[in-house]
C-alpha cells in the first residue's frame, strides 16, 4: 500500500482511521496517521467493505462513542489529506 491511497475518499479514509487504534487523545502525528491508514487497509486486505463493516458494528456496539470519533476521523483525515476535503 502507499502512503496516499488515491482510490479512497474521505469517508472510507476515516473509517480506516476509525478503526486504528490511534486515539484523539494521542495527538498523533500526520506520519502516525497515514501509517495507521496504511496499516489497517493492508490488515482489511485491501477490502473497504470489511473496515465499513467493522465501522458499522461499533456504531452498534458503542453508540455514545461512535459520534465523537467518526467526527475525530473525519476532521483529522481532511487535515492530513488537505486534497480530499473537496471530494467529500
């Protein structure tokens, strides 16, 4: 995988994040945050709908926690990948 996966939007971008284990609190760096991305779309193997999924049974799961992180996802995948921000 490469550190700008060009076939994601910033939606599947963040629920790639969403599904690392970096955490808000951390203040990861861009670095640590591309690398998590990476990471965790070569763990899903490349397959977008088992992260959406996995995304999908945590919103279940954990409701009162989910809102807070997707934003979290959201807001830091449109500061690390600034060109994305207009094809949401």
């Amino acid at each position: 995988m490469s550190n700008t996966p060009t076939a994601l939007n910033v939606s599947e971008l963040a629920q790639l994040l969403f599904a690392t284990r970096l955490q808000a609190s951390e203040r990861p760096t861009s670095e640590q945050i591309r690398a998590a991305i990476d990471e965790r779309l070569c763990a899903c193997g490349g397959d977008r709908a088992s992260c959406a999924a996995f995304v999908a049974q945590e919103a279940g799961d954990h409701p009162e926690a989910y809102a807070a992180r997707m934003r979290w996802a959201l807001r830091t995948v449109t500061d690390v990948y600034p060109g994305y921000a207009a094809a949401v």
